[in-house]
C-alpha cells in the first residue's frame, strides 16, 4: 500500500502547486488504514476530496455508519461503480458474492446522510440492457449523477475509429429521460472523438500509483518506468509534471475537431488537473 507519508507529501506538493482536487481510489480505497488520515489532510490543504469507492469493506460488508460520520466531512463526493442492477449483473463482474447489496446499503446511507453521490456504469460489450434498470435504481435512491464511461482503447483497438457505437449514445439519451438521476457520458470518454490514448474516466487528471509511478488515465494502471521522472517520488511532483516522457507521451493539447482542450485533454502541464491517487488496497 501507499505509505502514508509520502501520500501527505505529495497531496501537499500538489496543493502548493495550485491543484484543487483529490481523488481516492485503489483497489478499494475504504480498506487503505490511513484513508481517514489522507482525506483530512487533503481538507486542512483546500483540497476537494472525492472517494471512488464500491462501498465494500472486508468480507463484503458494507460501510458502518460510525465510519459513514466520520468520513462525511472529509468528502465532498462519493462516487460508487455499478455495473448492473441485479445481484447477478453487478456480482458476476466484481466477482464478490453479495457485492451490489452492500454498496447499495453504503449509497443508502450516505444519502441519508445528505451526502453527494454520483455512480458510474461502463458501457461494456453486451451491458447496454443494464444501463436503464441502474439509471432508474440510481434516481429512486437519491443518487445525483451517473456517468457512463466508454473502455479504455488498448493494443490493436488503438488503430480503430475508437467512436463509440451509435446504441450506447442511444441508450444514454433514454436512460437519462426515464430517471431522475442525470445520466450522462463521463467527461473524459475521449474514444468517441477518435483519440488514440482514450481514457474513459475523468479529465485533466494525474494518476498516481501506489510506488509513486504516474500516468495520465485513471484505467491504466500506473507501472513502472525506466525513467526516474515518472515517479513523483524520486523527482518530486513538479518536476514530474514538467519532465515526464510517460505524460508528454500522452499529452494532447486539443481534442479531434481542433478545439481548445478544457474539457478533453488527457494531461496538461498545469496542477489544476484532478489528482488521483492509488493507495494500492
């Protein structure tokens, strides 16, 4: 796991830096032991803090409300993958038994809590059907938002169009209409301009890893690199930012039709972008 003073340094280098957003995520940021610890110190930095959570923690219960208390104020947003609206659906794809029961409970009390809470569904092969049964349980819960995310292009699909299918924009513009959630394609769902480095999570964002290894999209998993100055922590965070081949590699400064890129680059060279740290639970 990330060790915990190394994430407190970086979060601050980061807010020194200008950066205004954190995100938590893993693995399942709820079982990293410092998470508590990390969202408080990224609050006492201004930081917004939002935990990318299934809501699960060990032996697939959900969240005590104890735990629910204390980590509202450390939050300004709870976002929570669903990837159906049936045990079946949901479980088979994170292979936990019991797993959509206990998020949903977690969602349920955060909402009772007047937490803010967004969802998202990764329109995958053949999970399209899924997608109008989640928005409709998603709005009768409360949930503000649910975004839905196109796949990450990777080896020989990089060379496609890389658009996404007609049906999925289809089934976005009907599931937003039947629910009372806001349904809606996720910020960074850059495969549908034909980008080759297409991640299909959040924009603008800097990804770091549990050893401190960056990239520059939440779905690919940071990995080591032969070159120290993709490790924020052996060259600090704003050399990285100036120096990295990893994210000049996948930088793009406007998105296909030649627009400014405030709302499709992958990685710019400022720290106004989202960090999102993977504390490796």
């Amino acid at each position: 796991m990330m060790a915990p003073d190394a994430a407190e340094r970086l979060l601050r280098d980061f807010a020194t830096q200008g950066g205004s957003e954190l995100t938590l995520t893993g693995g399942e940021p709820l079982i990293y032991p410092a998470i508590e610890r990390l969202a408080a110190e990224a609050r006492r930095w201004g930081l917004r803090v939002t935990l990318f959570t299934m809501g699960l923690v060990e032996g697939a219960g959900d969240l005590p409300a104890e735990r629910i208390a204390r980590l509202i104020p450390l939050t300004h947003q709870w976002r929570f993958s669903l990837h159906g609206a049936t045990d079946r659906a949901h479980d088979r794809v994170t292979g936990v038994p019991g797993s959509l029961q206990a998020s949903l409970s977690t969602v349920r009390r955060l909402v009772d809590a007047n937490a803010w809470v967004g969802a998202t569904f990764v329109a995958r092969p053949g999970a399209l059907d899924e997608l109008g049964p989640v928005a409709l349980m998603c709005g009768e819960m409360g949930v503000r938002e649910l975004r839905v995310l196109g796949l990450v292009a990777q080896g020989r699909q990089t060379h496609s169009p890389g658009k996404l299918p007609t049906q999925v924009l289809a089934a976005v513009e009907e599931a937003d209409k039947l629910s009372r959630a806001t349904v809606r394609l996720g910020d960074a769902t850059l495969a549908q301009l034909g980008l080759p480095n297409a991640c299909h999570a959040f924009d603008n964002e800097l990804v770091v890893g549990v050893d401190g290894w960056v990239s520059a999209c939440h779905m690919v998993e940071p990995t080591p690199s032969n070159d120290d100055r993709d490790n924020v922590f052996r060259t600090g965070l704003a050399k990285t930012l100036r120096e990295s081949p990893r994210l000049e590699s996948l930088r793009v400064t406007s998105d296909a039709r030649g627009r400014s890129c405030r709302n499709g680059c992958i990685m710019e060279r400022s720290t106004q972008a989202p960090l999102v740290m993977n504390s490796g639970s």
